[in-house]
C-alpha cells in the first residue's frame, strides 16, 4: 500500500512509513480511504486483526509476516466486559504495562525488527504523557539493534506510571523533563525535524504519529463492535477517553472500513481543546494543565492533524466532551465498578449523552488499569485496588530516570 503526508509530500510504502515514522515533510502519514471490509471475521481478536489489516499490507515486505507479528504482538485479548445489557467496557490492560498503548507498541517493535538493517542500531525516540512509554519500553526492552529513549513530563505522571518508565534499564532510557507533556512532544519532534541529528542517531517514531501504532489500534474496535453484533446487541456506538487523539482516530479509521460501529464521541479532560474544536470547528491548541487523567494532559493532540485532513467537517464524524477533575473523582468514588481516571471521563461524558436522550448499544474504551492510578482511586473508593501480576513485577524493579531541560541541546546531548 502506498501512504501519503497530510502535508502532500510523495507517497512511500507503508513499510517505509512504519520505518520512518513522521514525513519528511513535518507531515503524518495517512492510509487511502479503504474499501469496505467483507471478513470473515471468525471469533478472536487476532483472526480478525489479521483479516483487517491484511488489505494495508498488500505487497509489502511485511505482508508475509503478518500473522506472525499479530501473534506475537497480541499476546492477551482485549474484552467487552457488559455491566449492563447496553453498556459494555473495552477493557484494552490486560498487557504487559496496563495500558491500550500495549497493543500498538508490541505490533510496532515486531514491525520494525522485521524492517531493521544488519549491524544498524536505531534509536526508538518517543514522548509520553504516562502510558505510551511504559508500553514502547517493554515492546522493545532487550531487542537486538534498537535502543529507545523516553521523554516524560517530570512530576506530571502517576507514581507507578513513572516507576514503570525508569524500572526497564538495558537498552531503555527515561528522561524526565522539567516541563509538560507538550514540551516533550515537542522535543521529539524537533529532533525528527533536524536531518542531521535524525541521521546521526537512526531516529524512529513510537508515538501515535507513527502509522505502525495506529493501524493495529484498530482491531480491537472490530473485535468489540463484532462481538456485540454476534452478541445481538446491534453496531455499537464508543466512547473513547482522548489525549492525543490516536485511539480515537484508529475507530474512525475501522469505521470507514466498513466495521459496524455507530457514534464515536471523545472525552477529554479539562484540556478541552478537542471539545472545543469539535464544538467551534476551530482549533486552538494551548499549554497543557495537570488533571488527574494525566496520560490525556495534552494542549496540542497530534493526530488533529490526521483528523481534518481526512475529514474536514469533524462535527459529522465526531462529538465530544470534557470533564474536571471534581467529576472524575465523584464517578471514581460512584461507580459500580473500580476504574482509572481516564475511563472515568468515558464512564461520565456517556452518562452525558444517555441523559441527552442517546440510545442503542454503547462500549467505553477502558484505557488503563486502576492499579496504575492507586494513590488516586483507593482513597476514593475506600479500599486496595489489586495489582496484575505483571504490573507487580514491573514495580517491583528498581527505577531511574535521568533529569533534562525542555531544549533540543539537551535532549541532543543525551542521544550522543
């Protein structure tokens, strides 16, 4: 398949742009629009990942090896678990690291071995706001000709998402920057864009920019809006906890593939710039602000970019909404069952939309586990919240990460 800039620079190979993560141009790379799927779909989530993404990689060098990354990629399934007869949640942490970003960031590093040169050592370069690290991290620990560098906003993660960034060690480097999340993306960014530094270090993306982290992200939106047709519950309609937008996008994205799902509605923090453009039609990114869903503390959300290239008028395609801080802790406190933070914005903006007189079916993404959040949720529900065991082994390594200014000067330096 050949992919294409939002900024119109020349097509590559998805091969290519999995390798290269951000365009030349400054751009994201963007898949044509698709033809409606067919299947069959079969029953499991990584049959129907394979039958969904096999049309992407149509000859490419990757294509043979597809069911062999899927397999060793999703190593754990990705249920609808129903609490009400039309209400399910996604729960997208049963991973290595906890989180949703697990999916994309093992598919990702087993793209990429794949793709790497003999004797060529790459350097994974990623941003993250609390979970997306953690999951590269883990994707890529001990991979032979890669190492990885992580930048996260210093004191603006939770406790254990930051014990998690520090605790890998081996090829794996966590930077703590004193600044927001906004700033480390931005950071990346200006290495991409610098050829030489680029060049120099064989840069590669792992963030959602990366058509790698997104394509994969899809399968699990087929695999639940599947599940509940065969379940009887009719195309479901989602509600996904939104950041920097690349979760969300990869709905879209299976959506336009023909996939039976309804309405997709964001929700977001108190960053609000998403509910704001979506309401306004124009967007206006602005310095993020510390809530406590903070893998969505995002003032600048990326993947915009890809959301109005392909469609220009966002309000047809999307609704959202935004929830403080005050709320996020009452739904916690409130709910009937123990969520994080982020999935409590899902829980409220659907009670939201079911109070506006919303029907059918609907799902919310459940994009982290509530261990990760302990110092947050076991005061507002009033007791432990049990850790997985493989978040328990995590934790139980020793941690560091080394501090840096928001400057490419210093992110350069630690490359070198």
């Amino acid at each position: 398949m050949r992919v294409f800039s939002t900024r119109g620079g020349s097509e590559v190979t998805l091969s290519q742009a999995i390798s290269l993560g951000l365009a030349p141009d400054g751009g994201l790379y963007m898949p044509p629009v698709m033809p409606a799927h067919v299947g069959p779909w079969g029953d499991e989530l990584r049959t129907r990942a394979v039958t969904l993404l096999r049309p992407f990689f149509a000859d490419e060098p990757l294509a043979a090896d597809l069911d062999t990354i899927i397999q060793e990629a999703f190593t754990f399934d990705a249920p609808t678990r129903w609490i009400a007869e039309d209400t399910g949640l996604l729960e997208l942490f049963h991973g290595p690291t906890a989180a949703f970003k697990d999916f994309g960031a093992r598919f990702l590093a087993a793209c990429l071995s794949r793709l790497q040169q003999p004797g060529r050592v790459t350097t994974v370069l990623v941003a993250t706001s609390g979970d997306t690290g953690a999951a590269v991290a883990s994707a890529f620990h001990r991979r032979a000709g890669f190492r990885v560098i992580i930048l996260y906003p210093d004191g603006r993660v939770s406790p254990r998402q930051a014990h998690q960034l520090g605790a890998f060690g081996d090829n794996v480097t966590a930077l703590r920057v004193n600044g927001t999340f906004d700033d480390c993306q931005r950071l990346v960014k200006a290495a991409f864009s610098d050829r030489a530094l680029s060049a120099q270090h064989a840069l590669a993306s792992a963030n959602s920019i990366s058509l790698g982290r997104l394509l994969p992200q899809m399968a699990y939106y087929a695999h639940a809006s599947l599940s509940a047709v065969t379940r009887g519950q009719g195309a479901p309609s989602f509600v996904i906890p939104t950041g920097n937008l690349g979760n969300a996008f990869a709905c879209l994205l299976a959506k336009e593939c023909g996939l039976p799902i309804d309405r997709v509605v964001l929700a977001t923090n108190a960053n609000r710039v998403l509910a704001d453009f979506v309401a306004t039609g124009r967007y206006e990114p602005k310095s993020s602000i510390a809530t406590l869903a903070n893998a969505m503390d995002v003032g600048a959300p990326s993947n915009v970019e890809r959301l109005r290239h392909r469609f220009p008028d966002v309000a047809k395609v999307v609704s959202a909404d935004w929830v403080d801080d005050e709320t996020i802790r009452a739904t916690i406190k409130h709910s009937s069952e123990i969520i994080c933070p982020h999935t409590a914005c899902g829980v409220e903006v659907l009670r939201r939309v079911r109070a506006a007189g919303a029907k059918g079916t609907w799902i919310v993404a459940a994009t982290a586990h509530p261990a990760k959040f302990d110092s947050i949720v076991e005061p507002l529900i009033g007791r432990p919240v049990p850790v997985p065991p493989a978040l328990a082994e995590i934790l139980s390594r020793p941690a560091h990460a080394t501090p840096i200014e928001p400057t490419l000067e210093a992110l350069a330096a630690q490359l070198s």
